[in-house]
C-alpha cells in the first residue's frame, strides 16, 4: 500500500483510526485499500435514528418477534418522540442503507446484528438477554454493539462442530476449540449484506 494514500485517507476518515493503527502494526499486508474500506451505514445516522434502531433490536430481544411496521408498538415510538409517519420515513432510509431487511408482511426480521428468525449463532448478553445473530461476524460484534460481555453459542457452517465463545472487555476470553476460524467475505461487493451471511 502507498503509505502517501494511506496518510491522506486516515487524514480526511477519522473514522478510521482503528485500521489505521492495524496497517501501522503491518497487518493486512496482501489486501488493498479498497478492498479494507467498508463503507459504515451507522455513521451518519441521527441522534433519534440510532435511539430507534437500539429500540427496534431490543424489541426484538424483549419479545421474541420481529417488530412490524404494518402495525406498529406504539411503546417503541412513545419511547423516542416519533409519530407514525416519521418512524415509517426512518424506517424506509434504513431500508435503503440496508440497515434492515423488512419482508412483505412489514416485519422487521433483521436489524444488524440482531435476527428475529433462528440462525445459528446465539448470544447471550451480561444482562442475560437473548438473541439470534445474523452471521458468526454479526455475533462477535454484537459486545460492541451492546456494550456488554457475551457468550456466542454457534457452529460451524462445513462440519456442524458446536462452537461457544466468551468474550469480556472487548476481547475474546474463552473458546471451545483453537481450531476456530471465522471467514469474512469482501461486503463492498454485496449491497444487501444479509445475503451473504
């Protein structure tokens, strides 16, 4: 990588910064710039945007169900200040940022990380709250997204291996197998990252 690019980017993208400290250590050598910029749906949302995306997921882990649009918790909308026809015109830009997936029923089955249809991936949050990750990526990402220690139980997508991870400040604690790899696809290739999980 040209380290002048690299010095312009990380000049202009603080948003950057983590990657930036990884390619100082050497890391990611054979990849390209492009190739590590993932471009972050979250980063512009709003202030009341990111209050009803954290409503929707924990309405999601509260009630075991998708949220649904059609018909709507009034609680949910109360709880942030909107009314119905701004929660429809949030709700329809997380669409097109592919924040979530909503089916033709109006349910909100995804809403990253958080999946409201089983999958294989299960977290179990401090709080002692539940939920179904998208993607083994999604799960581990989840103690970020919540702020909060977890424990992944999952398996292996080949061979069906049951697979449980504990992770605490940040970083993975506990693993079932060293033998554990998790595969990440190249997502700036995929403008509906749900299909590729």
């Amino acid at each position: 990588m040209n380290s002048l690019t690299i010095d312009k980017l990380f000049a202009e993208k603080k948003k950057y910064e983590d990657l930036r400290k990884c390619i100082d250590k050497g890391m990611f050598k054979e990849y390209s710039l492009d190739e590590l910029l993932i471009d972050n749906k979250y980063l512009d949302l709003t202030e009341i945007e990111k209050k009803l995306r954290r409503s929707l997921m924990n309405y999601t882990l509260q009630y075991k169900k998708p949220f649904n649009i059609k018909a709507p918790s009034i609680e949910v909308i109360k709880d942030i200040g909107l009314n119905i026809e701004k929660l429809n015109e949030i709700i329809n830009r997380f669409v097109e940022k592919n924040i979530v997936v909503v089916n033709d029923k109006g349910d909100i089955n995804f809403i990253y990380p958080v999946s409201a249809l089983p999958t294989h991936h299960l977290v179990t949050l401090s709080d002692k709250r539940k939920f179904n990750a998208m993607c083994a990526i999604d799960s581990l990402g989840s103690t970020f997204t919540f702020g909060q220690d977890i424990e992944i139980l999952s398996e292996c997508s080949e061979c069906g291996e049951k697979i449980k991870i504990e992770i605490k400040n940040g970083k993975i604690k506990r693993v079932s197998s060293k033998n554990i790899r998790v595969l990440h696809v190249d997502l700036n290739k995929h403008k509906n990252w749900s299909g590729s999980c």
